[in-house]
C-alpha cells in the first residue's frame, strides 16, 4: 500500500474522516463546508467535517489522483468527485453525472490526436444513486482532458467516441479509488460548450443564472446522498 504523511498534507488524522468523501476544488469549498464548519489545513488539502460526509478541497487537479489513494488508509468507503465540466450537446447549467472517464490526461497524446484511450468507470450503483437523487441530471460519457486549448480541435474526435463532457479529473478519480478499494462517483454542472462558449469566452446573464442554479442545486442533491 501506498504511505502517506496523512496528517501533514491534509491538517487531519486519517481516522477522522468519515464514510462518505466528496472532493472538490477550494473555489467549490464553501457550498459543502460553511463558514462555522470544522477544518483542517494540510500542506496540499482543505478538510471539512459536514453532518454525515467528509469535505476535502484541492487547489490541483494533477493531485486528485493521490488525494483518492491516500483515502485508502482511512475509513471511507466512497467518494465523490464534484465540479464544473466543459459540454458537448448539452447545456450551460446542465447536471452531469459521469458513467465513464476516458483518459486524456496525458497532454503528449491528446496533441497527437490519439483515439486509443483507457477508459475508467464509476461504481455502477452509486453512480445510479446520484442520478436517481439529482433530478435533471443527464448520463455522462467524460473524456479527462489535459488541455483546454485542444478541446474544440478534438470536437470530432470526441464526437466519434460518444463523449458529451469534458473534465480533467474523473479518470483519475475512478482510476485510484478503484486501486484502493474504494466506490467513486462524479457529478458535473457545465459551465462552458464546446465548441460554441468555450472556456475563455463571456457568458450572458442567463447562462450565469442557470450555471449558478445549478451549482447550488447539485451541490446540495450530493450532499444529500453523502449524508445519507
């Protein structure tokens, strides 16, 4: 098994955290872990303690991978990934819960336009779970990307793979919690569409609102299910 210095890199004793982890960027942080919340500071990791889940927030994407690793020496037993996605075919403000990750992470393949990516799945019944418990949510075919500025250049790469939202953590996610023997599951809310409103573009007062309606609803449709 992998070792880490637990406490040093997420301010907290492994023991501490509870059954159900939802890992999350920090500018996501709040919607899980209020301001009255209980946290720790580790070197890499922001943990909080909600009522029934644990909250670990990351500054880097690249760490999510060993964040989820680490997890094994604790007593989770299923995590969840929550974040913003880029879409195809959907909508600013759609909800997306992934049903696989195919691996694009690495940024040497993705510019050679390489089709023969590894795919990595979610745990089948949690991931039914969220989708039963996140009305409106859509099933999402994810490619982890390594490269926002290649997206719109591998449209029809995606297209030709089924693929409708674009992270750049998933496969990672899926990928270690299935080494450490973990259940794991992600749920999106889009943000950008490819190749129409890509990431660097404005989006217009009624993408704004429904992007944050949807932020908010997601985030407390998850929190639901982890704390069930």
């Amino acid at each position: 098994m992998t070792t880490f210095p637990f406490k040093k890199l997420f301010g907290i004793d492994a023991n501490a955290l509870q059954k159900s982890v939802i890992i999350t960027p920090l500018n996501e942080y709040q919607l899980f872990a209020p301001g009255t919340a209980s946290r720790a500071h580790g070197d890499y990791f922001r943990v909080a303690q909600a009522e029934g889940f644990t909250v670990i927030g990351t500054h880097y994407s690249l760490l999510v991978g060993d964040c989820v690793l680490a997890l094994a020496a604790t007593r989770c037993r299923e995590v969840f990934l929550f974040g913003c996605c880029g879409g195809i075919g959907v909508d600013i403000g759609d909800k997306m819960i992934a049903g696989s990750a195919l691996d694009f992470g690495s940024f040497p393949a993705m510019l050679a336009v390489s089709s023969r990516q590894e795919k990595f799945s979610p745990d089948g019944e949690l991931t039914k779970t969220l989708l039963q418990n996140c009305p409106g949510a859509k099933a999402g075919c994810c490619a982890s990307v390594s490269s926002l500025a290649l997206e719109t250049e591998r449209l029809a790469l995606f297209d030709s793979l089924g693929v409708n939202c674009l992270d750049m953590e998933a496969a990672s996610v899926f990928a270690a919690a299935a080494s450490a023997g973990i259940r794991s599951a992600a749920a999106f809310y889009v943000s950008n569409r490819v190749p129409d409103k890509p990431w660097h573009e404005f989006l217009s007062p009624g993408e704004i609102k429904r992007l944050g309606t949807a932020r908010k609803t997601l985030a407390a449709q998850l929190a639901a299910v982890a704390a069930r």
